[in-house]
C-alpha cells in the first residue's frame, strides 16, 4: 500500500485520539508525529510506567509499524 500524507494525517489523529483518552497519561504533556506507519513521541510523563503505557496503547493501531519513544520521565512536573 502507498504510503500518503492522508494516511500519515489518518494514523496521527487516531493515535492523538488515543494518547488523550488514555486513562494513565496526561495528555497535556505527550505529542506524537507520524509518517506512514512510522510514529514518534515526544513530550515528558512522570513514570516509565507512563512511558511505556504510550507506547503500548499506539500498537494496537493498525497502520502503526515502527514507534519511536522519545518521551522523558520527569517525576518533578
């Protein structure tokens, strides 16, 4: 399958959609950018376990081949 900017556009506002009603993050604080199947976190949480949690509830989208955890662990925030 092609790869195209409505697909990337597509994957973005389903995992943005998910990032925020997940019930162990704080959506304020994590933003993600994808490109085809590829997506890439940024932003803090206060536990690797919030860390992780992101990135876990990202691969249950379908589209989603690759994620790039860059979020920071910052327990004073």
């Amino acid at each position: 399958m092609l790869e195209t900017s409505s697909n990337s556009a597509q994957l973005a506002t389903l995992a943005s959609e998910l990032i925020v009603r997940h019930p162990h993050l704080h959506q304020r604080r994590v933003f993600l950018r994808a490109d085809g199947g590829h997506l890439v976190l940024q932003g803090r949480v206060k536990s690797f376990f919030e860390k992780q949690m992101a990135q876990e509830a990202l691969r249950t989208i379908d589209g989603v081949r690759t994620i790039d955890n860059q979020l920071e662990v910052s327990w004073q925030d």
